[in-house]
C-alpha cells in the first residue's frame, strides 16, 4: 500500500525513442506523505515525469456539519481543520462571525490571540521543519524540532488544557485568562528557542548533505506563486512579499515591529529556511505582544449563547503557519450558519505539487512535498 | 505463526494436549507480547499525539513499542484518527497485509465511534470496528500520548491470556461498510476475507 | 486602498462595471451576470487583481451563488465577484485560463456543487471518491448513511 507498481506502459518521447513509463502508487497511507495523500506517479526510470497527487482521503464534511451547528458549536470543528496548528481555525471563523454579528473583542483578547497563534506558528513550523527534515533522511533534526514544539504544548495545556485540540479562540475573546506566572514562562521559553533555532539552523541547514538535498529542487517562480494562489511560507520562499499580518493587517500586528523573511530561489531550501526565520520574528512579536499586553477583560460579556447573526456573508482571513487561512460565512438570519466555507491555504498550495515536481528523482518528491507543508485535516475539511 | 498455530490444533485435538498448551501458550505469549510493533496508521489529529508518543518526550521505546510504517514488520495497527470511506479500503487493505498474530488498537474518538464526526457528516465511517476486529479502544479526542502507552500495555495484557488454540482464536470481521468508495485496486485473489 | 476608494478606481476605468459594486460588511462586491463573469474577472485582472483567493458556491435553493475573491497585492484591496447561476442547468465558464490557481478549486466546486466550468481541462471529483452519487453540499442532498444531529440546542 505504500508504494507500489500500478502499471507499465511504453511512451514515445519527443525525440522518438521509446521509454518504458512506470506508473508507481505512492500513499495513501505512507510515511513521509504527511498525512493521508496519494500521489500517483508516472515514472522515467527514476525521474518523475508526472505526479497527480490525489487527496480527500481525509475529507470529513465539516462544511456540511457546520450547517448543522449553532455559531459557537461550530468553533471545536474548527480545531480540526488544521490539526498542527488549531488556533488558527479557531481564530479566523471567530473572526469571520464577529465581522458578521459585529461583536467586539477587548483588547487584551487581541493580545491573547496573537500570543498563542505566534506560539502556533512556532509549534506548527517545528513540526513541518521536522518532518520534512526526517523525510530527507535527517532523523536528528526531527527530534530537536519537536523538542521545542513539546514546550509550546505544555504551555498551552497549562492555558487551556489541551494538548492539540484547544477550542481557545471564541467568538467574542478568549475562553481563559494567562494562568499565573504563565507569561514568564513564555518569556524563557523565547529565549531558549532562539538558542535553540540557531543550533537547529546549524545543525540542519549547515549540513552539505541536507544542502544538496534542497537546494534546487522544486523551483517555483514568483509568478508562478502568484497565479497558482499560494501563500505562506511557500509563497514568500519564492521571493513573494506577502503576509497578512502586514499587508492587510489585522488585530494589533500594526503594533509590532518584524520582518517577513523571503526567499529568493524558491526552491525546498528557501522555503524551509524561511519557516525557520519566521520562527525568530514569531518570537520578537510574542515578547513585544507580552510587553504591550494590559490587564482587563479578556473576553466580551453578555454575549447570548445563541448568536444569530442577520442575514448576510463576511469573510475573513489570517495568515496561518500555511497561508492565508480563511472563513467565509453565509448567514439567513437563525442561529445556524447557512453555510460556512474554509479557504485553506494548504489546498491551494498543494496544487503545486505536479508542476514543481516534474523532472525531479523520485525520493525528491518526498522533500517537495514536505516543503509544501500541507495539512490534510485542512487540505481535504 | 503458522508453526505455532498448527502446533495449537495438534496438541488441541491430543489427550492431555491441555497442560502442554498452557505451557505453549504462556510461552507464545510471552514472546508476542513484550515487543510490539505498532504500525502508525495515522489519518488526522490524533496521528500527532501517536507521533509525539513515540518520541522524545514520552519515549514509546521504552515499552517495546516502536513505529514502524511498513504492515509487514508489525504486530499491532494504531488507528489514529477519522477514517472516511474513502480510506477504509486502504485502512482495511493494510491490516490484511499484516502478518498473524495481529491486533488493532483504536486511538481517539473517531477511530471508536466516529467521535465529533458521528453527526451529520456523510463521508466518515463511524469507528473502525466496523470493518476491523479492535482489542483496544482508547478514549479522548484526542487521547494523551500516555493513554496510548497505557492501551499498548492493556494490550499486552489481552494478549497474555490469549491461546493458540484455534477455537479461542478471534474471527476477523472483515465486510466494509457499504460505501460510494471504489475498491482499491483489488486484484484477483487478493483482498478477499479470510 | 480602502473599498470606496476602490469603487472609485473602479468607475473611473470601467464605468460598466461600476453599477454593479456594492459594499457589503466592509466588502466590496461585484455581483455580475453569469455571463459576463469570465469578462468582469478578466477585466479585474487587468486592473491588478493577480490572486485568485477562494472559488465557492452557496446554494441558495433556488439557485446558486458563485462567490469569487480576487486579491491584488499592488493596490492591496481584495474584491468579491458574484453570480448566480441556474439550479437546472448550473453552469459557469471555468477561470482556469486567468488563475491556474482556478484548477483545484473549480474542481471542488464541481464536487461539492455540481457545478460544470465550461473550459476546465480536467473536471473530476477531487474530495469524494469517483463514482459517488449527489452534491454533499447542496441543500437537498440525501443520504441515508448520515445520522442527523438530534434538535437540541
Ligand atoms: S478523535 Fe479527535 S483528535 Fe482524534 S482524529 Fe478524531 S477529531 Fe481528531
């Protein structure tokens, strides 16, 4: 089931020579596809002449079951959207209904929000870091990696008592205050990853192995980026200046000061590389964000347990550890969502996979796919 | 397995085969509980706790029990996480390749009953029980990675009172639910229940 | 750029397009006919509009919403495109041509919906496994497999 030989059929190539295609069955359940993914791959020996990934192998209807639910039952399906990093669902349908039932959220919430989803992209780039690093032959790195993202969960458990499935962002705020003495381990748990970013920066992208093994491969042209609507990390690898938090800017990022690394080549090493410099600058806004940070309420009081938001859509969207993440809601006027669609970035990122795996040897479609980060619980709702 | 199996019919069928089979059995069972392999079927969530269970930090080495992605190297199925219907031919296609003596472990809600995903949806398979034989479910959505070492050493238990003996051997349960999902690629003979 | 400005960058190049723009909880929207939707959108792209955001639909019961959102970096403004197209005959000219980005999505569209992009190269299932029956996300879809959440609120 993991990979295995579907058919062989012989191909006259351009210049009239016949070639024996092979076409190869990768996934749905095979280790380094990060998830449940199928990529059926069409073989030259052992260069990839065409890969069709096929996806929905995860695909749970949360849409429909949206429809279903009232606004505030909807939000723990949110933290199944995308499982690696589940603040960032949470928070982009809250934002999606407060635009639409036009709630205000308190200050401090922002603080909160951008506090934890800056955790987020840290323990969702570590994880990516790592596993793709692990996909490439590089075990090490995965342990360091998730070394780190260990830390960031415990902190969250000590928030809101989960591990991975938080429900943390609601509509209207926050559903706990910061637990005593929680910001000042936050705080260390910044600088020890700093260290800790450096030396995983050494120990990885210092490697001439890891190096060869990234440089080069799967290159994505800015405008390619662009026209195929990726965004995050993928997108900015290619050279493309996009992030939301600072070219639609939304809570109080226009607060912070930080940079949005980019890469140039756009090929697996920049975009890697960038996740790792975005980690650095997740830090510099977690501790200005902690600095900032007043007492006060952390959520809006009074709201009614059944919302019903008057007819209408909103969308809204963040910049997820993947892209730009985004609700659209449809609203009749009951206390149901009519319907509720998520933009994910993953999704849109994936498609790339064909074009920027093409030409490529086999055991680089591991490392393409890995460096485009997809999250099937997000890829396939 | 094969030779151990065929040994619990002969000494199943002899006169006094009983006291010996204790024996055979306390020994198998011994020698098939302490090292399990687990193979990761990861789908969704849970699949992360299933990961962060075997590394630093929970160390699921220490119990024996090590991720091993290929169904033919392992012992036991973890399936973690929402199985869809277009996933169960594959999730059921893997457990056939696995080698006997086998044992599935249901991780999280969903893997159970289907969990959050039980109402309203149209396309998830309400736990994998219903097409896969489960000696232990572990509850949480997800579960602690330490629930998860606690369900590998219940297993450990299930299967030191287990027997060779063929009458006591578990029936595989292997009809999938009537689904829209196409076969996966079946070839003849293959696939078909035991 | 913010919306009214938008509309106003908006009327000033294409006047046709200007009475269809509205603005709706802080987004500007332009509701066009099905028809002249691949027209509207490559007009948008012309104006700078390079990113294809989300291709949707919302099944209104008696006819379906497409819901595009077009986003441009260099005026940094976003823009919803919207028609509505026949629940009998739901069809649309595909948007592959301007946005490759169109593919998947269209593609989900079409699984969910049932929705035809005429033009799209390569118009499958994409979610669900090939062979299944019905468009989940409309609102008559039926399946007997699905258990309905009993009414508590
Ligand atoms: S049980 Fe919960 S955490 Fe596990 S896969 Fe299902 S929804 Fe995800």
């Amino acid at each position: 089931m993991s990979v295995e030989i579907e058919s062989r059929e012989c191909v006259v190539r351009g210049d009239g020579g016949v070639v024996e295609q092979l076409v190869v069955n990768v996934g749905p359940s095979h280790p380094s596809t990060h998830g449940v993914c199928r990529v059926i791959v069409h073989l030259d020996g052992e260069v990839v002449t065409k890969a069709e990934p096929v996806i929905g192998y995860l695909h749970r209807g949360i849409e429909k079951m949206a429809e279903n639910r009232t606004y505030l039952q909807v939000v723990p399906l949110t933290d199944r959207l995308d499982y690696v990093g589940s603040m960032y669902a949470n928070w982009a349908y809250c934002r999606a209904l407060e635009r639409l039932a036009g709630i205000r959220v308190p200050e401090r919430a922002e603080y909160l929000r951008v506090i934890v989803c800056e955790m987020q992209r840290i323990a969702s780039h570590m994880m990516s870091l790592g596993s793709a690093a692990a996909d490439s032959g590089a075990a090490t790195m995965f342990i360091y990696a998730f070394d780190q993202r260990e830390r960031i969960i415990e902190l969250f458990e000590e928030l809101c008592g989960a591990r991975l499935t938080y429900n943390y962002v609601r509509p209207g705020g926050v559903s706990f205050d910061v637990p005593e003495g929680w910001v000042e381990t936050a705080l260390a748990f910044c600088r020890t990853h700093r260290a800790a970013l450096t030396e995983m920066d050494r120990l990885y992208f210092g490697n001439v192995i890891a190096r060869d093994r990234l440089k080069g491969v799967g290159v994505l042209s800015a405008a390619d980026a662009v026209a195929w609507g990726a965004s995050g990390p993928v997108a900015r690898g290619s050279g493309v200046n996009f992030d939301l938090r600072k070219h639609d800017p939304y809570s109080v990022y226009p607060r912070f000061d930080f940079d949005v690394p980019t890469g140039s080549n756009g090929d697996c090493y920049d975009r890697a590389r960038v996740r790792l410099f975005e980690c650095y600058e997740s830090c510099r806004i977690l501790e200005q964000a902690i600095a900032q940070m007043e007492p006060g309420p952390f959520r809006t009081e009074g709201l009614p347990r059944l919302l019903a938001p008057r007819p209408g859509d909103a969308y809204d969207h963040i910049e997820s550890a993947r892209g730009s993440l985004g609700v659209y809601l449809v609203a009749d006027g009951t206390p149901r969502p009519y319907r509720m669609k998520v933009r994910s970035p993953a999704f849109c990122n994936l498609a790339l996979l064909p074009m920027l795996a093409e030409g490529h040897m086999l055991s680089d479609l591991v490392v393409i796919l890995g460096s485009l980060d997809p999250v099937f619980g997000e890829v396939d709702r | 397995m094969a030779l151990v199996d065929r040994l619990g019919q002969t000494l199943d069928s002899g006169s006094g085969g009983g006291i010996i089979l204790t024996s055979v059995d306390a020994l198998a069972n011994w020698s098939r509980g302490k090292s399990l392999w687990a193979m990761p079927m990861g789908t969704a969530c849970c699949a992360m706790e299933l990961i962060a269970a075997s590394f630093n930090k929970f160390d699921f080495d220490r119990h024996g029990t090590f991720p091993r992605p290929d169904p033919r190297h392992t012992d036991v199925m973890v399936v973690a996480g929402t199985i869809t219907r277009k996933m169960a031919p594959a999730v059921k296609r893997l457990y056939e390749q696995m080698a006997d003596p086998k044992w599935v472990i249901a991780m999280g809600n969903c893997a159970i009953s289907g969990g959050i995903f039980y109402y309203d949806t149209y396309s998830v398979v309400r736990g994998v029980d219903e097409f896969l034989p489960v000696d232990v479910y572990i509850a949480g959505c997800p579960p602690r990675p330490e629930s998860l070492q606690d369900g590998v050493l219940r297993l450990r238990e299930i299967i030191a009172t287990g027997s060779i003996s063929p009458d006591r051997v578990r029936e595989a349960v292997l009809t999938l639910p009537s689904s829209g999902a196409v076969s996966f690629g079946k070839r003849p003979g293959e696939g078909e229940a035991r | 750029m913010n919306i009214p400005e938008l509309r106003d960058h908006l009327c000033a190049i294409h006047p046709d397009l200007c009475p269809l723009f509205s603005i709706e909880f802080g987004d500007g929207v332009l509701s066009v006919p099905c028809e002249k939707l691949y027209d509207a959108a490559a007009d948008l792209r012309e104006l700078g509009f390079d990113r294809l955001g989300m291709v949707t639909a919302v099944d209104h019961g008696t006819e379906f919403e497409m819901v595009y959102r077009l986003h441009s970096r260099s005026m940094s403004a976003a823009i919803f495109l919207k028609c509505g197209v026949s629940r009998d005959e739901p069809r649309v000219r595909s948007l592959v041509d301007l946005w490759p980005a169109a593919l998947w999505q269209e593609r989900e569209a079409y699984d969910m919906f049932g929705i035809e992009f005429e033009g799209h190269p390569d118009l499958r299932r994409i979610l669900l496994p090939e062979g299944w029956e019905g468009f989940p996300l409309r609102k008559d879809y039926c399946d007997d497999r699905v258990v309905r959440r009993p009414d508590y609120i």
